[in-house]
C-alpha cells in the first residue's frame, strides 16, 4: 500500500481477516491485515494472536464499508 493505510475494521481471529481480505479482493479493493494492539486482552481468551486490523486505502473506506454491510442477495 502506497498512502498511509486506514484501519477499516478490527476482527477477532486471523480467519475472519482472511475472509474479510477474500471479499474486498474480489472487488478490486486493495487490502491487508495486521495484528492490531487495540483491545488488547479482549480476546485472550480465543487463545489466538487476534485481533487483526483491516487496512484499505482512505480512498476506498466508503466503497469497502459499503461491500461488507451489504445484504447478500
């Protein structure tokens, strides 16, 4: 990613993130991942790594809000 990212949404496990990645993806919508130090111990009891931060472009924030709130048809 070229421009500083924009955290989009935090989620739980790495899983979740990949899924989240797979959706905005397969829209165009270049994404990434990290581990996030927000919430930190709020899910230590998963035993995971968690939680991930979702990374889009500023740009895209509303177009990828968009696609994940969407009501699948």
């Amino acid at each position: 990613m070229e421009e500083e990212p924009v955290v989009l949404d935090i989620v739980p496990t790495e899983a979740e993130a990949e899924l989240v990645l797979s959706i905005l993806r397969g829209a165009g919508i270049e994404c990434a991942h990290r581990v996030s130090n927000r919430a930190a111990g709020a899910f230590a009891q998963a035993g995971g790594v968690g939680p991930y931060e979702i990374l889009v472009h500023g740009k895209d924030v509303e177009a990828a809000r968009e696609l994940l709130n969407a009501e699948p048809e």
